[in-house]
C-alpha cells in the first residue's frame, strides 16, 4: 500500500495516542471526520496498523527488569530455528525476538520480575533446546529510551 502524506500524519497522531477519536483527528488532519473513518479503516484493512494495544509502565506492571539476551545456534538449519521460534512464541517473558545476522542468531528482550524468574526461563526455555551452543545475557541498568512509533 502506498501511504500518502495524510495517511502518513495519521498514523503518526495515531503511534503517539490511539485513544484520539475520529472526529478529532480529523480534525487535526483537516480531514471531514467521514474521510478521516475511511482511511483509518483502510489502513487496518491493509494491515499498516497491524494491532492498537495498551502500552504498560514495567516497572509499574512488577516487571522491572529487563534482559537481552543473545543467542547462538549450535546447527544451522531453517527447521532447528523455527522450532526455536515456536518455543520463543509460547514464552511470556520474551517480549520480543528477532533472529539476525553476525556473530549471534536470535536477540530476545525478556522481561521479568527477579532473577529467580529469569533463572527459570532459562531453565524451562534455553537450557531445554538442544540446538543452542551458548547464549549471552545483558542486564539492563536503566531505559534510556523506548518508543514502538515508526518514524514516518
């Protein structure tokens, strides 16, 4: 889908705050709020805005720590890696993943509460595949800064 420069304000009104109602941003846009409706469907429709959620304070929601953990395969294979994808998948801790290049495999920001529960994810999830060579973790000390808008 091509996003033209209203869509494009759009979706940045909508990154920051999408509680926003229609007929406010339209009229933020300067669109009617009819034409506003039409295209912010569209863009669910297209998939642009894949989900609208609530974002949570961690520390507030009694996750204060934060991991990166880095993961090195032992074997290289596409069906060893999606294995490991689906058991990331069913991880709560695991807020995101991302398989990447260079000197690891996969990156995972885990979330948890004490170090005890990190212990046991890697317990129940890392030290249980068998495909892993070593896995490096990275405590985080302080956020600097976090944001899920794309710049657009």
């Amino acid at each position: 889908m091509e996003l033209d420069n209203i869509d494009r304000r759009i979706l940045r009104l909508l990154q920051r705050d999408n509680r926003l109602t229609n007929v406010a941003l339209a009229e933020l846009i300067g669109l009617s709020p009819p034409a506003c409706l039409k295209r912010v469907k569209l863009l669910r429709q297209q998939g642009v805005i894949d989900r609208e959620v609530a974002i949570l304070n961690p520390k507030l929601a009694g996750l204060a720590i934060t991991m990166i953990v880095e993961v090195e395969m032992e074997r290289d294979r596409p069906d060893l890696y999606q294995r490991f994808s689906r058991e990331i998948q069913q991880a709560p801790e695991v807020t995101q993943s991302y398989q990447v290049t260079g000197e690891v495999d996969f990156v995972l920001i885990v979330s948890v509460d004490s170090m005890e529960s990190f212990q046991q994810f890697v317990e129940r999830v890392l030290y249980a595949e068998p495909n892993i060579r070593k896995f490096r973790t990275l405590i985080s000390m302080k956020r600097d800064k976090f944001t899920t808008e794309l710049p657009l």
